[in-house]
C-alpha cells in the first residue's frame, strides 16, 4: 500500500515479478493515459458517497475513484484560491506607474499562492521596454484546461495487481493509507 509518487515504474514491475501484490495511488497526470477507456466503463457505487471504475489492463487494473465530498472541498478551495488569484490579477492591471519588474514579482507571488490553479489563467505580459496597462498585460481563463480540472476534481486514480479484490476492498484499502498518514 503506497501513496502516489512512491514507487516507480521499475519497482512496481519487481514487485509484480516477485508476486508481491501492491496498492498504489498514481499521479493525477497517469490520469491521461487511461482516461479515454475508463470514460467507457460504467460507474459502480463502492459506499453512500463513493463511485467506482474499474480498467483491466493486463496483469493490473485501475480503479477510478470518485468521492462527492472530496469534489466538493477541492472544488471550494480552488474557487478560493483562483478568486485570490484572479482578483490580484485585476488588480496589477489597474495599478497605476507599476514597472515591468513589480509586475513579474507580483505574478511570481500570485502564482506561489495560487499553486497548480495558476495554469488555468493565460497571461500576456509587455515586452521589456513597454509600459504595463491594460493593452500590454492582459489575461484569460483557459477555458478547456477548467472543463479538465473540474473532471479530475475529487478523483483518484489507483493501481493494483491484486486481481481478486473488489472495487470497495481496493478503495476501503487505500483508506488505509490516510488514516496512517493521521496517525503520525
């Protein structure tokens, strides 16, 4: 049992090869690689709150874990953090005699706090030599890459060789591995 960004490729194929049965979460970029078939496959219901895909792909299979109260706390703190975000950027355009240097320190500093929410703005910035306004820095919310985060939002991606576990047994399994994280 492991979390995302443990184990590499190399170690889960000596595990596998050893029969050692492993758990592991995978990273949310994985996602894309499997994301065209798992969209095929139906959703099963693992608890009250909790959904399921399964994709079996060789000797291992993905489950797709979909939590509705983890949808919605990612979802609430990246409104918060995008609404810092957008609102600072608001506010650099309409400041007034702000050098091209303030403006990429203060974007720096934006894009610490907003983390990966920052990808999901497109900024122009003013070539060295020109003054910041409204027609040298402007910005845009990059609309497809939103409809992507909003799809991934409270989602997991696990990967497993345990062939014999059901899709409660592998997500009440990975649970596990939080409730350890507590603990500590």
């Amino acid at each position: 049992l492991m979390d995302r960004g443990i184990p590499t490729e190399e170690t889960l194929e000596k595990m596998s090869s050893r029969g050692i049965k492993y758990l592991v979460g995978t990273p949310k970029g994985r996602l894309t690689h499997v994301e065209k078939p798992l969209l095929e496959q139906p959703w099963t219901q693992a608890r009250e709150s909790v959904r399921v895909k399964i994709l079996q792909q060789g000797s291992e299979f993905y489950v797709y874990v979909e939590s509705h109260d983890r949808v919605a706390k990612e979802r609430s703190m990246r409104r918060r953090r995008f609404k810092r975000l957008w609102t600072g950027l608001h506010e650099l355009r309409n400041r007034k005699n702000i050098t091209r240097d303030d403006l990429l320190m203060h974007i720096g500093a934006l894009k610490k706090e907003a983390g990966r929410d920052f990808g999901l703005v497109r900024i122009s910035l003013p070539n060295p030599q020109e003054p910041v306004n409204e027609n040298t820095f402007h910005f845009e919310l990059d609309r497809e890459r939103l409809r992507r985060t909003l799809r991934r939002e409270g989602r997991y991606l696990l990967r497993s060789n345990m062939q014999a576990a059901s899709p409660e047994t592998v997500w009440e399994s990975y649970l596990l591995l939080a409730r350890i994280k507590q603990a500590c």
